[in-house]
C-alpha cells in the first residue's frame, strides 16, 4: 500500500512552509508576543494570497475544493512554525457555512473569511464536560440563546463565533456576530500567549438564518476539529524533535556529544515513535473524513494520540536541553506551551478515552473500524 503524498498534496505543504517560514522566526515570533496584536496580519493576509483559508471550500462558493487530508498539511506546517494566525477557525467556518448555511448569509460571508477580510472564532465544547451549553429558543424568525462558553481562542477579536448550541434538545450549530446585543465578552490569555474569550449569552438575539442546517451539529464540528488540532500538534511535535535532535548533534557534555548517549539516544527514538504514530491517526481521521464515512472513533483516536504526543514529545524536548529548556528566551518553550494548549483544547487525553469508550459501547462496529 503506498502512503506516499501525491504530487498536488506535496505541492501545497511546501507552499505552505514556505509562507509560514518568512513570518515566523524566533525574532519575528518573540516581537509580536510583545506587540499587544492577537494574531500575525501581515502573514494572515499572505496565507489570504495564496488561497489558503478557501482550500476547504467548495469550489462553487469560491475555494479550491480541496479534502481534509490536504488541510492537514497546511495545519501541520502551521504547527511547525507556531504561526499565531486564525486559520484553521475561519477555514472550517467557511466550509460549514458553504455546506450548511442560509445560502444567502454564505454568500455574503464566505469571500470575506477566505480574503482575510473577516475572521471567525469557534467555541469548541470540552469533551465530557457538561458546561458551557447555550440554550436557543426559537421565537418566530428570531433565536434568543442563553448560558457561556469559555477559553474561545480570539472570541474578542473575531467577527464571528461559530458554536454548538442546543435548540429543541436536538444540538446544531450556529453562526453569531461578535458585536450581537447581549453578548458579555471577557478576553484573557491561554497558555500559548493567544488571546481567549469567556462569552456569555443573555437573551441574545439572531436571525433563524443564522442557525445551521440540522446535520451540522457538535458531532460534526468536534471531528473535524480533532483533525485540525492533532494535524497541528503533529507540526508543533516534529519540529520540537527537530530542534531537539540538532541541539543534540551539536551540544557536548564530558567531551562527548550528547546524542551519543544511549539514553538520549532512547528518549529522542521514543519521540520519533509517537510522531509517527500520530501521523498515522491523522491521516486516517482526514481520509475517513474525505471519504464521507463515520469518524467518531477515529476522531476521539486522533486527538488522544495528539494529546499523549504533545505531552510526551513536549517535555522530551525541554529535558533534552536541559536548563535552556526553562528559559523562555530560548525558543524551544514555545513548542511545549504550544503543545500544551493543543492538548486540553477540546478536552485532554482522559476526556478523549471517555469519548472513544462511548463510541465503543455504542458502536456495533466498534473495535473493527475507526
């Protein structure tokens, strides 16, 4: 069986890299983190030129159609350069809005969410947490939504807020404006430095319109989501080995290079194992995923292997260079405050082993595909 990228998907990964790689230096990083600006603009745009943020879109609605598994590889060369922009939030938005949205409210939103134009946020549930559900009631043309949701990655600085809300028992998705009436917005810092939001609905008022077709419900927002947070921690994971490995060739300890010893030498191997391993829960989410088959299991999969290869890779890297990785001027803590972030987002590995125990029990197919 060949693994191998076709030519088209290799195509778009180093095109990607690329365009990460002219904004994302150690400097470039360490200046905006004292910018005060929630995300890198120049860089968002550039991806905007490429055509990045439409890749998911269908090609009617004016993205390029693309599948999950060629999103997967622009999210990992994100990872890898730990590019504070909002693109796989507006992306996923936009394809849920092509697929699922009012036609007219597509229209006009969709172009200014590939143009870099408009910007949108996604409140994601917290696997196995019965908190932050906001209730919709329907009220003739009207949707009046109640509760909270919390750690929404630029809620205050985003035009719009894709979330999971409960109307009628039955969950659906919904697409609010930021600067809707009865919204009560606190901004704050999740562990990456980004900026993340509590949102509290009171009587928030929308149109009906604004509510998505009832197929696009948490289920779909979470799996897809899984796909985008495993693809980037799989970034975040290989470029923290990477730089592991070359501090390693290169830094000496009692005459010797300190990736000669056998038990650095282990360690180091062991991340490598679990990189791959999360490599491959990735791209059979994005394969199931383009496949249009059920992907439940193998969501809740990735996304634990994403939480357990962060974690593990993460303070591998940082014990491997020994007090350098403590000191936040060197740029290897970024790696693992980013992995951090990627791993309790969407709930972390125990939460995920919940979901997949429920997929198990629930599933009869469950144990023969993912």
């Amino acid at each position: 069986m060949d693994f191998s990228l076709n030519e088209q998907q290799r195509a778009i990964a180093d095109m990607a890299q690329a365009v990460f790689a002219d904004f994302t230096s150690a400097e470039q990083l360490a200046t905006h983190e004292t910018s005060g600006k929630p995300w890198l603009t120049p860089l968002y745009r550039e991806l905007a030129n490429a055509g990045l943020p439409g890749l998911l879109t269908p090609e009617e609605h004016g993205g390029a159609g693309l599948g999950w598994l060629d999103y997967a590889l622009v999210l990992e060369q994100q990872g890898r350069a730990l590019a504070p922009v909002p693109l796989w939030s507006s992306a996923l938005t936009a394809r849920a809005l092509a697929e699922f949205g009012d036609s007219a409210m597509a229209r006009a939103i969709v172009p200014t969410l590939h143009d870099a134009s408009s910007v949108a946020a996604i409140a994601l549930p917290q696997a196995g947490s019965p908190q932050g559900r906001v209730v919709a009631t329907q009220n003739g043309d009207e949707l009046r939504l109640n509760g909270a949701v919390s750690g929404v990655i630029w809620g205050a600085q985003a035009d719009w807020l894709l979330l999971p809300v409960m109307l009628a028992g039955q969950s659906r998705l919904a697409l609010v404006a930021r600067d809707s009436a009865g919204l009560t917005i606190t901004d704050g810092l999740f562990t990456h430095r980004q900026n993340a939001a509590r949102i509290v609905f009171r009587d928030a008022t929308l149109p009906a319109t604004q509510m998505l077709a009832a197929d696009a419900d948490e289920n779909w927002l979470i799996d897809r989501a899984s796909l985008c947070l495993a693809a980037l921690q799989l970034g975040v994971s290989e470029e923290a080995l990477a730089q592991t490995a070359s501090y390693l060739s290169q830094r000496k300890q009692f005459d010797r290079l300190l990736g000669s010893f056998q038990g650095v030498a282990l360690r180091a191997a062991d991340g490598f194992i679990d990189t791959e391993s999360l490599r491959l829960q990735v791209w059979q989410l994005a394969w199931r995923l383009d496949a249009q088959l059920p992907a439940r299991g193998a969501a809740a999969s990735a996304k634990w292997w994403a939480c357990e290869t962060g974690h593990r890779v993460a303070h591998t890297g940082q014990h491997l260079h020994g007090g350098l990785g403590a000191d936040v001027s060197y740029p290897i803590h970024r790696y693992f405050l980013w992995s951090r972030a990627l791993e309790i987002t969407l709930g972390g590995a125990n939460q995920q082993i919940a979901r997949l125990g429920d997929w198990l029990a629930g599933e009869t197919e469950a144990g023969v595909l993912l």
